[in-house]
C-alpha cells in the first residue's frame, strides 16, 4: 500500500475540524466522499471519537492511500475505504443511512457533473435532519475572492477545460434543488469556504 502526504491538509484540518465539533455533537455516521490521501479521515476520526467516518473514493491509488493511514492509525471508529464513484446512482452505503456527508476539494477538481452527483447522493444517504459538509475554493457572485484563486482556477482550466472554481450561489441553488437546505458559510484560511447544509 502507499501513503500518500498531502500538504495541504496539514494546515486546513484545523480550522476545518473547528467547524465540525460545533455541529458533530452527538455519536454520528459520516461518510466522506473522495477521501483522497485519507489524512482527513484519519485526523478527525481521531479527534472526534464518538464518530464513525466512513471514508471512500474513486481512485484505487487513493483507496490505496486510504487503507495505509488507517491501517496504521489503529483507530477503531474508522472503517477500511470503499469505492465510491460520486455519479453513480447507487453509492455503497447501507440502507441505515448515515447521519452526516464531508467532502473537500472534489467539484472544483472534476467536471460539473460530479458535482451534481454529489448533491443526488449525498441526499438520497442521508437521514433526515443530516448535514452535508462540502469544503474548497468558491467564486462569490461570479468573481473570485483572491487573485490567488483566480490563478488557481486559470491553471485547473489549463488541466480539464471542465475542471474549475465553482460559483458559491450556483452550489447553494443546485444543492437546494436536491433538498439539502444551506445553513451556513464558514470562510476558512487560504481562501477556502466550509459550507454546511441541512437534509430536511
């Protein structure tokens, strides 16, 4: 297996896990989509004991990742990754649900239409009153909030003319469409959001 580093995580966890606790109270089932190198996972399931993450992603390089910072954290609320391609219909998750979805760095690394996949999944997963954390970069209003992420979005486009930083309020309005109601826009270092909504 091979673990994989990502530097990134090392200074976003904090502030995100921050936002997590406020609304992670309670003993919860999260599943996150697109787990990448699994440091996330294996972060906030250490810090938030009374979790049960469930992590997954598409690529077997990452689910690769995945299983190696699991297998060597030792946590026991921490399941081994599965695969989970998020435009699928049907995501491997039991019929139980799960009380909460984490997402971070996805839509803006993929075609808009994993994205809208995400939103059907991740709503038809989730239990009633479930929240769905999505975490990354945002343009507001159309404009970017920093030339930074401006360069961020030119270069993503150089990559996958369909990968790109997605408009905050067409992502508010697409979730809604799927019944996951916006409560909540946390700003985060580096120019990132945490948006948080609700399955009513």
């Amino acid at each position: 297996m091979s673990k994989r580093d990502a530097p990134a995580t090392h200074r976003n966890r904090g502030p995100i896990l921050e936002v997590l606790r406020r609304w992670l109270v309670d003993p919860a089932r999260v599943l996150e989509v697109a787990s990448g190198t699994g440091q996330h996972a294996v972060f906030f399931a250490a810090q938030m004991p009374h979790l049960e993450w469930l992590p997954t992603d598409r690529d077997p390089s990452g689910l690769d990742s995945v299983a190696s910072w699991v297998a060597e954290s030792g946590l026991l609320n921490i399941a081994g990754p599965v695969a989970l391609d998020a435009c699928l219909r049907d995501w491997p998750v039991d019929a139980a649900g799960v009380d909460a979805v984490f997402n971070a760095n996805m839509i803006h690394i993929s075609p808009w239409s994993v994205g809208l996949g995400l939103f059907r999944g991740t709503a038809q997963v989730l239990r009633k009153d479930g929240l769905f954390f999505l975490y990354g970069p945002f343009k507001v209003a159309g404009e970017h909030i920093s030339p930074s992420n401006a360069a961020f979005d030119l270069s993503l486009a150089r990559r996958d003319p369909a990968w790109g930083v997605r408009d905050l309020e067409a992502v508010i309005e697409t979730a809604g469409r799927h019944g996951l109601t916006h409560v909540e826009t946390n700003d985060l270092p580096a120019n990132n959001k945490l948006l948080v909504f609700r399955r009513l």
